[in-house]
C-alpha cells in the first residue's frame, strides 16, 4: 500500500513574496492567485514566515506601521517536508494552529506549500478507488486473502468487510489495514472467522491453577 505524501498533496511551486515586498503587493498576489497566505523567504528562498489575509486585515486596522511582509509576517515559519504523511502534515496544523505549511527540502529550500483544503482532498477520494485498494492491496497482496472470500462495500468513506477469514487473528489485522488506507472515514466488521487460532494461543499461554481447595504442589509455596 502507498500512502499519499506531503509532496502529493502540496501546491508546487508556490507564490512567495520578500520581506520587502509591501503590503499592496502582497495583496493583490493574493487576489490575482486566488490564495489565502504566502511564504516569506530570504534571498535562498528559505521560509522566514507567512503573511495571510488575517495579517493584513490586522496592518489595515492598526494605520500605522511599516508596509512590508516582514513587519506583519506570522514567524517563525512552521514547515513541512515532502516525505511527510498527510497525517503527520495534519497534525502539525492542529498543534501548531495554523492552516498552511511552506514545504521544505532537505537545504530549506521552498519547494511547495500544503494547506487544509489539500488534506480535505483525502476525504474526497471516490469509493471506487477505496474498494479497489482494500480489495487489492490490503486483502489479496498483504494478507494473501483470497477475493471471492470477503465483500468489500464502500459508501462515502465507510469500508464495509464481510465475508468469512480462515483464522480469527486476522480480522482485527485487517480492519486496522483499512482504517489506514487514504480515504477511509470509518471501517464496519462483519467479518466471520474458519478457526480461532487466537483460543489456542491462550490455552499454550495460560498458566495453569490449582483446583480450589488443593494444595499446590510439592516444593511451591510456604
């Protein structure tokens, strides 16, 4: 299974302004890319910071200052790198409270930048393409599962599994398989099982216990 990266999922080649440029500038990239935000970067075009609307709606309200991205610039600038997963991108976002990351090579060099309506694109990814990674990879190719063994339903991002598995262990294996597949809102088990290999695991584990009211044996306890 491939997961979808920050690099698949970012806007390359981003629009990114000086810590110069100034704010009439800066405005009107934003309306003439239909963008929200743009990175600030230094003469390497490393990330210094990002100015977004918010950021200029704060300058226009104040009236007085200087009229450069470097002076309403959010910094420092949280990145992203492209290896990245879209969760670890997500997270970033919800932890460090912002809706965009500048996208980042192993120099620090701008290559991109990923924000929340590019995640939001994971969760419109068509059931059919869901049904047929799950049937695919997670089912035949991981679990060596046979296709005509388990039905695989798919409805707006809910894995349905049913079907019969030959051994009991494998079910919670495959439900967290397809929990991560890219797209999945929510897996439904109904599957059912030939052999609960998991009952004999126990009993070659359990320790034995004496019968109540026998002493143990010879040598054991005081």
């Amino acid at each position: 299974m491939r997961h979808r990266s920050v690099a698949d999922l970012m806007t390359p080649n981003a629009v990114a302004v000086q810590p110069g440029t100034p704010i009439r500038e800066i405005a009107r990239l934003l309306d003439e890319y239909d963008i929200t935000a743009v990175p600030v970067v230094d003469a390497d075009e490393r990330p210094l910071g990002v100015v977004s609307e918010a950021d200029l709606l704060r300058r226009q309200s104040s009236k007085h200052g200087p009229s450069t991205a470097e002076a309403i610039m959010s910094s420092p600038a949280v990145v992203a790198r492209p290896e990245w997963s879209a969760v670890k991108a997500a997270r970033t976002m919800e932890e460090k409270k912002v809706k965009r990351l500048p996208v980042v090579e192993g120099s620090g060099r701008l290559v991109g930048v990923i924000s929340r309506s590019d995640l939001v694109q994971l969760f419109l990814r068509r059931d059919r393409a869901i049904q047929e990674e799950v049937l695919e990879d997670v089912l035949t190719r991981t679990l060596d599962v046979a296709p005509s063994a388990v039905t695989v339903d798919v409805a707006d991002g809910t894995v349905t599994l049913s079907g019969t598995l030959e051994h009991r262990s494998l079910i919670p294996i495959a439900v967290r398989l397809c929990e991560s597949v890219d797209g999945v809102v929510e897996v439904v088990d109904r599957l059912t099982f030939a052999e609960d290999d998991t009952a004999e695991r126990r009993e070659r584990t359990a320790e034995p216990v004496p019968p109540a009211g026998h002493p143990p044996p010879e040598g054991e306890g005081a």
